[in-house]
C-alpha cells in the first residue's frame, strides 16, 4: 500500500528577521536588562531556535513564508505541509505542466482525491502570530537562558507544550 509522504520541502521567510519576538521583548521577559553584544546574539539565535521548534511541534508557520513541497498522495486527503494556507496553492507535475487538484478546508486545506506526484507552491504563516505562541515562544527563551551552559538543553520549558497541544496539527 501506497503512503501519503512530503518527498521534499523549502520554504523561504518573507516576514520578519527573527520573527514575533524581538530581542528587547525576550530580554524583558527573562529579566535580562544589561546584557552584553555577545549574549543580545545569544538571545537572537535562541529566539529564532524556540520559533523553530514550536513550528515543529505544532506544523505551523508562525511567520509569512513561500513554500514549495513536493508531495505523493495515493491516499488522497492529504493536507499540505505548513500553514495556515494564505494564498491559493499551484501545483503542477513532473514536466511542470500545471494540475487543477482539488482541495477542500480554508486554513488548512487537504487534497480530497490520490495524486501521484505534484509539486505545490504556496504563501503559509500568520499574518499576526497568536499571542499564546509568542508567550510559548518567550517561555522558550527564557528556558535557553536560564540553562545556558548546561549540557542537556534539549528540553522544553515548563507549560510550551501544554501551550502548543491546543495548536497542534495532526498529519
């Protein structure tokens, strides 16, 4: 039996440097006020890895970017990798000849019938991220600034996932 599978994606950001929080907005919640250039670059790389991961863990775009996936929908019901969706999705097959593929959902939609092989390109991301993201993402953070330094630094800051739970999408 044949799976629904991503064969390859890219996206590129067209929103924001490092997305919804600013380095003033992280510094503030940690309670980091004198800071020196080289931790503010601290800050800026652990901003942009707590983004990263809550998109992960929640298949999200939190941020406006183009997407181009590849995709194989023998299954069909298939929803697009990344959004909430926020243009209208071109596809088009392995000579590049354009598809009409039909897809149902608005924010998150699905390819309702089997598709053997098409390439997909779309705008995805909040236009305005969700406040309880950017709160995820700051209690992120602050998690990465507490435990710099410390070896396993893999984890989650306490209350990000109970937070990401309600966001969550399930492929």
């Amino acid at each position: 039996m044949a799976y629904n599978q991503i064969i390859d994606i890219t996206n590129v950001e067209v929103g924001y440097v490092n997305g919804p929080i600013t380095l003033a907005q992280a510094k503030a919640f940690c309670r980091a006020e004198n800071t020196s250039a080289s931790q503010d670059a601290l800050f800026n790389i652990w901003i942009m890895a707590s983004r990263a991961k809550v998109e992960q863990y929640c298949g999200l775009s939190l941020i406006p970017r183009n997407i181009v996936a590849v995709l194989q929908a023998p299954q069909g019901m298939m929803e697009l990798p990344m959004g909430p969706v926020t243009s209208v999705p071109v596809f088009v097959d392995s000579e590049n000849v354009a598809q009409t593929i039909t897809l149902i959902g608005l924010g998150y939609p699905s390819i309702k019938h089997a598709v053997g092989y098409t390439k997909v390109s779309y705008t995805a991301g909040f236009a305005e991220c969700p406040e309880l993201l950017k709160q995820a993402i700051l209690m992120q953070v602050c998690y990465y600034w507490e435990n710099r330094g410390d070896e396993q630094m893999q984890g989650w800051a306490s209350g990000v996932v109970s937070i990401c739970q309600k966001f969550k999408r399930s492929f």
